[in-house]
C-alpha cells in the first residue's frame, strides 16, 4: 500500500527546475505532444508486454488516449491505457528528472523487444507541463498483478506529494491546471488545433472531448450505436401509413415507411488521427489515389501533385517519407514547399534545413526517420554527421528518380519539364553532388517546341555558331527575333525562368574550357547574320556607318561611340539593332539591384 509521502524532485540544484519549465521547449504547445507521446509510449509498451507472452489483454480490449478539455475548470487531462506506473516508477521516473523509463523498459527487455515505437528516451517531456500548468496531477495503475493505484501531485515547485490513488483500470490520467496564461489550450478548438499539428499521425489512436459547460450531442442511426455511447433521448418516427385504392378498387392501407428508431448522444469525443499513415506502408501496398488522397489531407492543395517518390530505407539507418513535387503556378504563388519531419510518427517540425536540403523545401512531403538523433534543440543536429548523411540519401533519391525518370519515361519528364526544371536547376546550382547525377538529365524546349539536350543543339548549330546557345527569354517580345532565326534554319532554345540567369551563368564556368556562351536571340547577332560583303557593299556599308555614327552621336550625346554597320543575310529586316550579350546581363544585373531605370 502506498502511503501518504513527501519528498524533494531529486535535481542536482533547485534552480534547474525553473528554467526547464520555461526554455525547455520554445513552443508552449509542445506538451500536448510530450504527454500524448507519452501515453502511445504506455501503450506500445503493453503492446510489446503482450507479444512477448508477458501479460495477457482482456477480450476486445482497445488502446486509446484521451484528451478532455474543460474550459471551465481550466483543466486538461491525458488518459491512456497503457501501462501505468507503481509508487516506486513514479518515483523513478516522474520524480527524477531527466530520468527516462523508456530506457529502462528497453534494458530490461533487450534481449526480445526492440525500442521499435517507442517515443521517448530524455526524460524530459513529462515535465514540458508546467510551462503551461501551476499544478499536475498523476493517477495511475500499473498492469503488474495486485498494483495499488497511485496519485501523485505537484505544483511546479521542486516538492511532490504521493498518496493512494483511484484508478481502477490500467493506465494513467495526467491533469493540467492551466496557469493564467495558458488558458486557451483548454479551448476545444485551440487543443483540436495543436493535437492536429503535432499528433496526426501517432500510432496509437487519440481522442478529443469537452467536459464542463453545455453537453452537446449528436444524433445516430440505430445501428450505429456503440458500448459507450451516453443516450440522451430516442427519437422515435412511427410508421406512416397510406390509404390506396387496389385493382379491385377497395380501399386498402398501404405502408410508406416503417417504425424508425434514432438516437440522440452525447458528442462522441473525435478522432484525431490516422495510426497507419500511407508512408508506413509498402510502397507496393499503396494506389495512386492514396497517394493523392494523403496529398490532399496533408497540405490541403487542392491542386493535384506531378508524382512522388515514396521513400523506404531500413539500411543503414531507418527512414520512410513521401515526396511530392507539387504544381508550380509561377505567377501568383512563390515556390516554397513544406517538408514535415516525424520520428515514429510524432511530428518534429516543418523544413528543419539540418535534415533536409535546402532546394528540396521546394517540394511537399513527410520524412520520418526514427533513428534521427533528436535532441531537445534544434542546434544539436546542425554538425552532426548521421543528419549529413540523411539529407544525403535524401537528395540522391530525388536525383535518382528523375534521372529515372528521364532515361526510362521520357514522355512524362517532357510533360513535367515546365514545372520541374526550376527546382531541377536550383538544386544544381545549390547542391554539387546533385548536379553531378543531374547535370546529363537537363533538357531544353528549342523553337519548335521539341526537347532536346545541350550537346544535341550545339552539335546541330556547330558550322553556323560554334559554342554559341541562343536562348529565348521572352517568345512574345522577341518574336521578330525568332522568326529571323527559324526563316534561317537557326534554332534556339526557351529559358524564360527567373532560375535560368543563374544556371546559365553556373553552366558557362562548368564549360568554360569548351568556350561555350549563352546569348540571348537579340544580342551578338552580328556573326551569325552577317553576309559576307562585296566590294560595292562595303562601300555602301562605309558610308553608313559614318553617317549612323554622327547619327547615335548626337542622339545619345555621347562622343565616344562605335558604330559597326554589317550587311544581314536576312533580306525581310531592314535594320537592328543589337546589344552584346555581357551588356545586357550587366543592365538586368543593374535593374535587379535597382540601379537604373
Ligand atoms: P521520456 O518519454 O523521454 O522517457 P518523459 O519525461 O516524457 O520522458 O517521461 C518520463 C518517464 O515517465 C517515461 O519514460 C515513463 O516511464 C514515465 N511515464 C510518463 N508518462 C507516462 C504514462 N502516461 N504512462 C506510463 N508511464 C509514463
Ligand atoms: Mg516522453
């Protein structure tokens, strides 16, 4: 029996205490995830306790968490069934800060279970309570044979108290007594909010429910109803009845629609999760509609994702995830994706940059990697070497699938070009190794429409421009342009991308001892189109130029100027002018930066 006790929080200084509750965790919200965790943890572990033949479920038993909100009292609970704690576990583990019982569990049993499921492992969560608690409370049964209940209590100073508790079920009941500040999270829906953010996905299924103030209810069918189930009334529709006139023409009564029962019950506590999310399953397992389904539910895009790459690693380390490449729409959204990461289904945090690589925020998706080493802060991942190696794989299972893509589905890699190749091109200009696998993969769209490679168009360009890659920026505005090239068997390629100025610029110093140059169609053209002269032509051309030259002198009010007039091939343009390309990428350099008008 347990009897009434007190007694100190064994920390090694007083102080510690205080400044856990207040910087343990940035986000306050963050307990309801170290409490809920907790409770998966109890219950996986009657789980394992089951499977190893250590202790026997009752018939039909079902593990839950319960989270119950009463805004009136200011309280939260967390309940589970799980398995519970006796005095002496309370002690250890609650008692001792920074003492984990997720460690023990796993020592103890090492030798037939594995820490597979298992959340917790610092000792810590438990006590992210009191940065929104003034008190908590602990009710608890442990599933050993004859365990007395145990209630614990304390109100965030280093002192507890300890007495007989109430349960009569296993498990454990976890109450908050919000402090002033904290009061909304015993809002339904700020507490619906948070569980929703960090607690979608937990493998054991939670529940959330209002106690105190106005009972709400909902109305079922009758073969609806459940064990537990509160009926506040049965709604009772009689038989309705007609009088109908039979083929022999007597009266006869007729029924329209029988007896029905419903019931009206008292709200049923909502379900908050789905314990088998898509990326735990086999890829093979698993439709193009579930794919699109989980898309939808995750992100809320009602636009359709291009494809994804469902991540499935056991070896060397533990990883699975879904990556979507989503549909860009340039022109009214920025490309900014979301990256959620989980460990054992627990939510992490959204694009942790330590894990994933910065070009891949771009895409949507989710990556759970239970081995990842979780520290209570962020910073501890940045120079850790096992992180390094996970963006790695990361990154070469996005090359991977779109160099597969390339070599084995052309036709769909042509079709997802427009929205893939921004993100395909920043990830080279950003990620060297990915450049690497890449750099074969990028095609370029010419004027008719077709994609080819970059060898492809310089070595059909080779006798008229060597090294030279015309690119168009803009088809409407340069369409004078165009039309130059194509009456002269030219070709050029699209590149209309805010990306391409930096990738072409990244891809001439990769080739730059080829001497290989992009120019956009309207400038430098002068070699291409210019015909060779005769001797009357030149003269002609000389008396131009000195004419033009006096011209742009006066016009512009410069003095030093050089005017080159040369004779074009085309016979349908009468004049043009052209800028060198160094120029031009100066004067969108100088726009850029605001510098000219
Ligand atoms: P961690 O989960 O990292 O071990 P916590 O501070 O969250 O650390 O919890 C400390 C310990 O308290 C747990 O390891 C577990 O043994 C025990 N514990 C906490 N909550 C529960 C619960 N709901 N049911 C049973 N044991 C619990
Ligand atoms: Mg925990």
């Amino acid at each position: 029996e347990v009897k009434q006790e007190q007694g100190n929080l064994s920390i090694n200084s007083e102080n510690l205490f205080p400044i856990i509750k207040k910087w343990l965790y940035s986000d306050h919200d963050i307990f309801f995830r170290e409490l809920i965790s907790n409770g998966c943890d109890a219950v996986t572990k009657v789980q394992k306790l089951e499977m190893m033949g250590e202790y026997q479920l009752q018939e039909g038993e079902k593990f839950r968490v319960d989270v119950i909100v009463n805004p009136e009292e200011k309280t939260l609970k967390f309940i589970d069934n799980g398995i519970g704690m006796t005095a002496d576990e309370v002690k250890e583990y609650i008692t001792q800060i920074a003492f984990s019982g997720a460690t023990d569990f796993l020592e103890k049993y090492k030798d037939k279970t594995n820490e597979d499921q298992i959340i917790g492992h610092f000792g810590l969560g438990f006590y992210s309570a009191f940065m929104v608690a003034d008190k908590v409370t602990i009710d608890t049964l442990s599933y050993q044979e004859g365990a007395e209940p145990v209630y614990w209590e304390c109100d965030g100073d280093s002192e507890y108290s300890m007495s007989k508790g109430n349960r009569t079920t296993r498990g454990t009941e976890i109450t908050l007594y919000l402090n002033d500040e904290s009061y909304e999270f015993s809002n339904e829906y700020r507490a619906r909010e948070v569980i929703t953010k960090y607690c979608s996905f937990m493998p054991v299924e939670i529940y959330l429910s209002k106690e105190g103030g106005e009972q709400e209810y909902q109305t079922i069918e009758k073969d609806e109803l459940r064990d537990d189930d509160v009926i506040a009334e049965t709604i009772v529709e009689d038989e309705k009845t007609e009088e109908k006139e039979n083929e022999n023409g007597e009266k006869e009564t007729v029924v329209v629609s029988p007896r029905k029962e419903r019931y009206k019950i008292n709200k049923r506590p909502s379900l908050m999760n789905d314990i088998h999310p898509l990326w735990t399953k086999h890829p093979n397992d698993c439709t193009d509609e579930e794919y699109k389904e989980f898309y939808r539910s995750v992100f809320h895009d009602y636009k359709e994702p291009l494809f994804w790459i469902h991540l499935n690693m056991d070896y060397p380390f533990n990883l699975k995830g879904i990556l979507y490449f989503p549909k860009i729409n340039m022109e009214y959204e920025s490309i900014e994706g979301t990256i959620k990461l989980y460990n054992n289904q627990v939510f992490i945090a959204d694009n942790i940059k330590e894990v994933i690589p910065e070009f891949l925020m771009l895409l949507k998706g989710v990556i759970d990697c239970p081995d990842l080493p979780l520290n209570v802060s962020r910073s501890a991942l940045q120079n850790d070497g096992f992180v390094k190696k996970i963006s790695d794989y990361i990154t070469k299972k996005v090359a991977d699938k779109l160099s597969g893509m390339c070599k084995t589905e052309r036709e769909s890699y042509e079709k997802y070009w427009d929205d893939i190749n921004p993100f395909i091109k920043f990830g080279c200009i950003k990620d060297d190794k990915f450049n690497e696998k890449m750099k074969d993969y990028i095609i370029y769209k010419d004027l008719d429409g077709k994609y080819i490679s970059l060898d492809e168009y310089l070595e059909a360009a080779k006798d008229k421009h060597e090294n030279q890659v015309f690119y168009v920026t803009d088809e409407l505005q340069q369409s004078q342009y165009i039309n130059m090239f194509k009456e002269q068997g030219l070709n050029a390629v699209i590149l209309k991308n805010p990306i391409d100025q930096p990738f072409i610029s990244r891809l001439e110093e990769a080739m730059k001892d080829k001497n290989v140059k992009f120019r956009r169609i309207d400038t430098d053209l002068a070699d291409v189109f210019k015909e060779t002269a005769s001797e009357d032509d030149k003269k002609v051309l000389e008396e131009d130029q000195t004419k033009l030259t006096d011209i742009f002198k006066k016009a512009l009010g410069v003095e030093a100027l050089d005017v080159k007039v040369e004779k074009l091939k085309n016979a349908d343009t009468s004049a043009m002018i052209t800028l060198s390309e160094d120029m031009r990428r100066m004067q969108d350099m100088m726009k850029m930066y605001g510098m000219s008008q």
